[in-house]
C-alpha cells in the first residue's frame, strides 16, 4: 500500500515536471517527427534540451532544441531599375519665304498688319517644334532704287522680323543680313517678277521629339 502511494506520489510530480516543461516550438511539429510532443507544443527539459522518441533522428532534429539559431532570411536582390530609352532629338532645317511688299509698305521697314499676321503664323508653326535653336533672316528687294539703298532697305526689313523673332525665341541664336537686288529669284522687268523679288527669307533650326 505504502509503495502504491508511493509511485502515484512520483507520477503526481513527474507530471508536474513535465507540464512545465511544454514549450511552443515554431514549426510544424507533429507526433511521429522524433520528438515527444503534447499538441502542437514539444517537451523540454530544463535544460532546454528537447525530449526525444524512439523515432528520432537526425533529420527530424528541430533547430530550437539544437540550440542552433534559425538563420535570418535572406533579403531580396535588388532589381535593377529600367530606364525608358527616349528617342533623341532629330534637328529639322525648316525654310518660310515670305513676301516682303505684303510684309512692309512701301519703301518701308516697319511691319504692317498683314505683316504681323505672318510673322505670329510662322511663330505659331514653330510652337510644333521642341526646339528652336539658331534662325537665319535675309531681305531681299527688286532693282528698283539705288543699289545701296536696296541694300540699306534689305538689311533694315530683315532685322525688323529677326528682332520680333528674338522676342519669341529668347535662347535662339537669331541674325540677321541684307542681300539687296543682288539675288533676284524671277525677272525684275514685270511687276509680278519684281514682286517676288521682295521678299524675306527665314531659315530656321529647330528639332522636334520623334518616337520610333
């Protein structure tokens, strides 16, 4: 009797002993793995050892009852960044002959209102572009007149549109010349040949975005 008392009393404690030594082991931990488990937790000693079955081995070892610390994971390879190709600027040499007796009056250099009406219709075809960089402007007349005045005339009419241009196209490189009765594109004999001899020849170089 005293011997039966006896190992209920030791069976009382072991299992005392045992219900503090359940701990929660990270994991999928079930009975059969090698280890002595109570539902999802495993038996420690107080050692921190783990208790083992009759089934354990060494590829069923948990890393925590090893005393082997879980390496960290691994942090991802950077991706490298992929950048849009963008396709280059295409530079465009773009010609506008205007008329130079619908621009300016007669024997004058001051624009009228037709001629600012062509000069804001130019500016407005630039606007397309992504680019203005360098303009051109050369003045031409018929051969009526002295040929220094034609000449002086020439260079005041295109100076008058490169000066409006300037003021549109602040970074352009902008200039400006006078050709007088020197280039004549048509005979001065007739009126319409003289009148396509008064002209301004733009010349413009600008560059607009193009994609393939």
């Amino acid at each position: 009797m005293i011997k039966s008392f006896l190992a209920i009393s030791l069976f009382a404690v072991s299992s005392i002993a045992f219900a503090h030594s359940i701990d929660p082991i990270d994991g999928d931990v079930e009975a059969g793995d090698g280890y002595i488990t109570v539902g999802d937790s495993v038996l420690k000693t107080g050692s921190d050892g783990c208790l083992q079955n009759g089934t354990f081995s060494s590829d069923s070892a948990i890393n925590v009852c090893e005393g082997i610390k879980d390496e960290p994971e691994a942090a991802p390879e950077p991706v490298a960044e992929v950048k849009k190709e963008v396709a280059p600027q295409k530079a465009e040499v773009i010609t506008a002959e205007l008329s130079g007796q619908a621009l300016f009056s007669s024997n004058s250099d001051e624009l009228n209102a037709a001629g600012m009406a062509a000069v804001d219709e130019l500016i407005a075809q630039l606007d397309g572009f992504k680019n203005v960089s360098a303009i051109s402007v050369i003045g031409h007349t018929d051969s009526r007149g002295s040929e220094a005045y034609n000449q002086s005339l020439s260079e005041r009419r295109a100076a008058t549109i490169a000066d409006m241009l300037q003021g549109r196209y602040a970074d352009a490189d902008i200039t400006s010349a006078g050709m007088g009765e020197a280039n004549p594109i048509a005979t001065n004999d007739t009126a319409e040949g003289r009148q396509s001899n008064r002209r301004v020849e733009v010349e413009i170089k600008a560059s607009r975005m193009t994609f393939n």
